[in-house]
C-alpha cells in the first residue's frame, strides 16, 4: 500500500510523532553551545525556531569574548540559523532583564549578599518568559544548550547532572519546576564539550572556536562593583574592616568589594592568614577572622523549589539524608534536610565558603547524579 510511512514509537525528543511534525524552540544565545544544540535537531528533522533574547546594551559587550545575549553573539545566532536553515528570531528583554535580574543583582551586594544573576535569569526569563513565548509559537518544547540531562522515572520527568561532569551546569538550573520540566529538552547533556565543539566544526558553523560564557554577562569588566555602583549611584558606602575577636584592623570602601571566604586583597595585616567570615551590610561592616572560623554547619534556606518526587507535605522530607551543593564549583556534601519550622540544611561536616545569596542545590544521596531541587541561602551558623 502506497502513501507516507507510519511512524512508530516515541522521536528522539520523547514525542509520538515524526519529528517533522514537532515544533522545537531553541534558545539561542550566539555561543557554541545553544548553536549545536539547533544544528543538531534540525539535522534530526525536527520543525526548529530559533530564538535569541536581547537582554542587555549590546554596545557594552560588542567585543567582549565569552559574553553572551548581546551585540556580536545576536549576529552569530543569526548566522548559526542562517546556515542550518531555520528561522530566528531577536526579542528585545532589556527591560525585563534589567528588572528581573540586574537589579536584583545590586540590592543583593548591597546587603552583603553573594547573588548568583545566571540562576535568576534562567528562573524568570529564560525558562518563564521564553518558555511561554514557545507556547504562543505552538512549539512541543523548548530546547537549551545547558549542560543537564533531562530523563523519565516513575513519577515523571527528571532532572540529572551531566554525563560531563566538568561542564555539569545543574546547580543553575535548580529552580526549574516540574512544570518546566516537562517543557524542556537539554540535547547537549550527554556530550562532551570537544564533542559539541566537533559536531560545531562538522555542521560549519562559525562559532566552533568561539570562547565559552566567562563570569556575569552583564559585567564586561569583570568587576561587580563598578555595576553596583552604576545601578545604584551613592549606595556604596565605606566602613571598618573587624577581626571576630573585636579588634578594628582598617577600613573598607563599601562591603561589595568583598565576599564570604576571600583571603587576598583585604587591606590589612593581621600577622596571620585571615579570611572574610561575614558581611554586615547594615553596620557597613565587613567580619574577618582565621580560616577555622569559615565552618558552617547549618544554612536556612528562602525560596525553596522541590522537584523530587511529589511529597503529600514539606514535613514527609524532615530528616531525609541529601548531597548538596553551595558552589558551583563545589562537589557536593553529605547533609539533611530540616523542615520543622522552615527549610534547613544541617551539614554532617562543617562547610566553607557558604554565604547568604547563594543557592544550596540538593542531589540524591543515593542517585547523585539527580537534582531535587534547592533554594537561596539566607542565613548560616557555625557550631553544633
């Protein structure tokens, strides 16, 4: 019997369609990545749209390499589609950037915070915003070149690390709901980045040699402060720089230059080895004392998004045994959650370097590889 083939079982994206038949929104930021990630599905057939968010003055970053969503990395986008044959499309967020992430990212060092602006762009432009736009478009998903691998289980759709574990880039994602979840596809996070880079070089795209994102997007200078200082004129202000035993050893000119954990470029001498062990934004304030005083043995969280399997209430999770995560480039650390009166995280050893602003990401003590969510550090203690 003559006539179009039948397709059978699920496409490569999970879909019970041929892949012709399924519409893929991919986020395309101009990098490496993002752009191997639509040359492969359009080589699979899929129906891709391309996708490029403004978020920033793209006069700033024009010549910056590794900067991201702005100037030259949208006429690379551009280019990347051109090649692969898809259609692309440029959406100015600037404003609702500036908002939902650089703003925050201000008031956050300005309260002695340490924030983390690609975790909030993700929650509430990329995988909100963007995510909503791929259902106006009637796309079946959208598409990212983040390094994490989405998989099913029992209850549903799952997050994982990557099978890279240098490029795993799950402790960003982890205020992805399960809703989002269901939405997206991460086609690179079961690569190697030299195989993406290869598979970048295969496709002839332009950006095979293109350097990867470094730092914040938005700081071109590398320096925080001076963005602080231009999103928020006159809020910087100096202070005394205190050992913990209560000594005044010097002075600072504003809390942002500094962060939990730093040892160099403090500006006094002590005659011992000393490490930032607090900020106190409404002192104007900055705490110092020896690296022992760093050990942070439990954090409360704000802003918590569980994305393990459904629980009938916060209170079935008190107690349960997790791996979590307080840096990015910190592997994670065996701990339990407390959820009696808030959500807490009492680690089995002491741990350094945790700051309020930044995200505990929780893993699986028995699955590492699986994200169950996290939230954002809001206060810490040392001691039993």
């Amino acid at each position: 019997m003559n006539g179009a083939p039948v397709f059978s079982g699920l496409n490569a994206l999970g879909f019970a369609k041929p892949p012709s038949a399924t519409r893929v929104v991919v986020a395309m930021s101009g990098g490496v990545d993002s752009s191997v990630a639509a040359a492969l599905l359009a080589q699979q057939g899929f129906d891709v749209i391309g996708v490029t968010l403004q978020l920033y003055d793209h006069g700033v970053a024009v010549n910056k390499p590794g900067a991201c969503c702005a100037g030259q990395d949208i006429h690379d986008a551009r280019r990347v589609a051109d090649r692969i044959g898809v259609p692309h499309y440029v959406l100015d967020y600037e404003t609702r950037f500036k908002h939902s992430v650089m703003d925050e990212f201000a008031d956050s060092y300005l309260a002695g915070e340490t924030p983390i602006p690609c975790v909030r762009c993700n929650q509430d432009v990329k995988f909100k915003d963007l995510l909503a736009l791929a259902k106006d478009l009637d796309a079946d998903c959208l598409a990212t070149g983040h390094y994490v691998q989405r998989t099913l289980g029992p209850a549903g759709a799952e997050l994982h690390r990557a099978h890279d574990p240098n490029r795993d880039q799950s402790y960003f994602l982890f205020a992805t709901t399960r809703e989002q979840l269901d939405f997206l596809r991460f086609p690179l996070g079961g690569l190697p980045k030299s195989e993406t880079r290869a598979l970048s070089a295969q496709f002839g795209l332009d950006v095979s040699d293109k350097p990867d994102s470094q730092d914040i997007c938005f700081v071109p200078s590398g320096k925080y402060a001076d963005v602080v200082a231009k999103l928020r004129p006159g809020a910087i202000e100096p202070g005394e720089i205190v050992h913990i035993d209560g000594r005044v050893l010097g002075r600072h000119d504003g809390i942002i230059h500094y962060t939990v954990g730093q040892r160099r470029g403090l500006g006094v001498a002590a005659g011992e080895p000393l490490f930032v062990v607090k900020l106190e934004p409404e002192a104007k304030r900055v705490l110092v004392g020896p690296r022992e005083a760093l050990g942070v043995t439990r954090i409360a969280l704000r802003g918590v998004n569980w994305i393990g399997d459904p629980v009938a209430s916060e209170d079935e999770l008190h107690g349960r045994r997790v791996l979590v995560r307080v840096r990015s480039s910190r592997s994670p650390q065996p701990a339990h959650l407390d959820t009696e009166a808030g959500w807490r995280v009492r680690f089995d050893h002491p741990e350094e370097g945790v700051a309020p602003g930044q995200a505990a990401v929780f893993y699986d003590a028995d699955r590492p590889s699986r994200v169950l969510g996290g939230g954002w550090i809001a206060r810490t203690q040392s001691g039993a």
